[in-house]
C-alpha cells in the first residue's frame, strides 16, 4: 500500500484506574493505573518550594507545599502537558506530621486537575538545604 492511500487513523489514550478497596478515594489517589496508546511520557524531577532566582524556601510546610505543587504544575505546563495526565506522583517530606495538617491543600490540587494518581508517600530525613516537601511526577499524554 502506498503512503497516499494509507488513511491515518487516531490512536487516543486510554487510562484504566484499579481500585480494589474504596478507602484510598478519600485520600486522593488511586492502586493503579494502566495508561495504553500513549504519545508521549514526561519524567519530572522532584519539585520543591524553590523561587525562580533558585533560592530555597524556609517558610513553614504549608507555603512550601504551595510552591512545590506551583513549580510542578509550571514544569508540566512548559513541558506542553497537562496536570490531568500525571499517572504516578511521588511524595518526599521531611515530617508527615507536619504535612498533613496541610494535606486538603495537596488534595484540592489533585481534584481541581482532575487527576487519577498512583502515589507514595515517603518521609525521609532531609532534603535539599530547608525544603520540606519535593513531588515528583510522571505524566502522560
């Protein structure tokens, strides 16, 4: 078959999310999730609370956590893709205790996206100079 009689068929993306509890719904993610027909994968680096000259953030969580979830949703912008394809999102804090009186925050981004995520949460001793929080994505389209 020669190139100008091949029709071009559109192959779109599909995403399959497994739950097999109901407890994790109100924790802002997912068990699995399957992604078929993908065009293209971006890895994101780990994003934290710092400001566009590179400096860190000694602010407490909350503020830090705000400006993690904005630098990722900037690197994923710029990268040309969307929130709504993050498939896997990695959480590292320094003190869960301390995250999660500010967790709806994380929780209203997910939901304002739209976004169906495989996550974990990790709490490690340190980050990079005074940062708290780093998220770390891949996400698909």
């Amino acid at each position: 078959m020669s190139s100008q009689t091949r029709t071009q068929t559109q192959i779109v993306m599909e995403k399959k999310i497994t739950n097999p509890w109901k407890w994790q719904d109100q924790r802002s993610y997912v068990q699995a999730v399957e992604v078929k027909n993908v065009e293209s994968t971006l890895y994101v680096s780990g994003q934290t609370a710092i400001d566009d000259d590179g400096i860190s953030s000694d602010e407490d969580m909350k503020s830090q956590l705000i400006k993690a979830l904005q630098n990722l949703e900037k690197v994923i912008n710029e990268a040309g893709f969307a929130c709504n394809g993050i498939v896997r999102l990695n959480i590292y804090t320094t003190s869960t205790a301390e995250l999660w009186p500010h967790f709806n925050i994380f929780q209203s981004w997910i939901a304002k996206h739209n976004i169906k995520q495989a996550t974990t949460m990790l709490e490690v001793t340190s980050l990079f100079e005074t940062l708290k929080v780093e998220l770390e994505a891949t996400v698909v389209k």
